[in-house]
C-alpha cells in the first residue's frame, strides 16, 4: 500500500522524480541545441550592430568631407586667380651662338652658326650674343651694303666687345646675323686672328611665327660666294620659332 502510494505519489508527477527523465529534459545537448539556435540570432543582431555602426560611420565621413570640399571649393573659388596670363609677360632671355669657320673647327672647312635654331616666347626681349672665331673678311657688296648697319634692335645699336655702334665698315664685315621678317640685323665684324669677337644686340619677339635667318655676306662658297654653307641650312641659315 505504501509502495502503491510512493508509487502513486510519483505517478501523480511522472516522471518528476526520474533521475532520467530528468536528465532527459535537462539535456545538455538539448540545451547546446537551444543555444545553438539562438547563437545566429545573436551573431545577426551583433552583426546588424556593426554593420549599422559602420555605415553610420560611412555617412558621418561622407558628410565631412563633403563639408571640406564645400569648405576648400569655397576658398578655391576666392582665392584662384581670374584667368592665367596667355603670354609670358615680356621676360628676358639671352641666346648665345657661335661663329666657327674652317680655320677653328668647323667642318668642310665652312663658316658655320652654332646652334643655328632656337625657340621663344612672344613678347620676350631676346638678347643675342654672337661669338664669332673666324678671322676672314666676306666685304658687302652692291645690295648687301644695307646689312653693314645695325637694325631692329631695341635701341638701334649692337656692342661689339662692349663698344656700343651701329655699322661695321662694309670690308670689316665677316657675317650678318639677319631675320628679314623681323627687320633684325646685326653685323658681324672680322674676329683678330686666333681670337675671337663678341657682338650682342637686343630685339622683342613681337609676333609668334618661324622665321628664318640668313648671314647676308658672301661667306659661301661657289657663284657669288653664296653657295655651300650659305644655301645649307644648320650652317650660314636657320630657323627662330616664336610661340604664341
Ligand atoms: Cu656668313
């Protein structure tokens, strides 16, 4: 009787008191299970978490720097300069050429303008400074007696050796350095014997083209002493290219 009444007293819970069925119901791996269903939802939510931090972080970061750009747009804006300048403003160049002949280098045994092509910008003043090593004369004649006298430099005159003039003696002459379209030319007079002779004249490249100079003595060779390095060019012709 009283081991239907213990008996009943356990049925009235069954199971309740059974170490197995408790066990049973308190399965760890049951519970491992629970948790391992929850553990993705925590992971999302934690994930939803740091993913929604990250793109407020993202928008904070665009706000900012769309503020600094409006920021540095705003200075740009106050602080670039109206338009830039189309020309150089009447800068200051020197070019400097040589002058060899046959007898101090030069091949073929012709007189030859080192370097014969240059380039500047319009509106430049151009210094030009002419070395010259050839001791032999080249007199003007009949037309070419113009090209004795200094021209289109920006005071009419030429030094030579640091003496300011403006003609050489047409039977001193050794070589022309001449820019027929820009109305430029300087006379070249004889350089001494194993020396050498400096000439400088200034002009202001005042139109944008190429231009071609020549040297308007007989220097050459052949007809007329004009053939040879005075029809070659490189040698007694070249080029002056003034950019826009
Ligand atoms: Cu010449």
């Amino acid at each position: 009787m009283s081991d239907e009444r213990s008996r009943g007293s356990r049925g009235d819970a069954p199971g309740a008191g059974d170490p197995l069925e408790r066990l049973g119901r308190w399965d760890p791996l049951e519970r491992l299970g629970r948790l391992s269903w929850r553990r993705p939802a925590r992971v999302a939510r934690q994930g939803g978490i740091v993913v929604g931090s990250f793109a407020g972080i993202l928008v904070v970061l665009g706000v900012t720097v769309a503020l600094v750009g409006g920021i540095a747009a705003a200075v740009t804006t106050l602080t670039k300069p109206a338009a830039p300048p189309a020309l150089v403003p009447h800068g200051h160049v020197t070019e400097a050429m040589s002058i060899v002949s046959g007898t101090s280098g030069a091949t073929n045994g012709w007189p030859e303008y080192t370097h014969a092509s240059w380039t500047v910008h319009k509106g430049e003043t151009v210094t030009v400074k002419i070395t010259s090593f050839d001791d032999g004369t080249a007199p003007l004649v009949g037309s070419q007696m113009m090209f004795a006298h200094v021209m289109g430099s920006t005071n009419g005159h030429e030094t030579v050796d640091g003496r300011s003039i403006t003609s050489v003696p047409d039977v001193n002459i050794a070589h022309t350095f001449t820019v027929p379209a820009l109305n430029f030319n300087m006379p070249i007079p004889v350089a001494p014997t194993n020396g050498h002779v400096t000439v400088v004249a200034t002009f202001v490249a005042a139109k944008a083209g190429t231009f071609t100079w020549q040297c308007y003595a007989p220097c050459g060779s052949g007809t007329n002493s004009m053939g040879g390095a005075m029809a070659t060019m490189g040698w007694m012709e070249g080029t002056i290219k003034v950019t826009a």
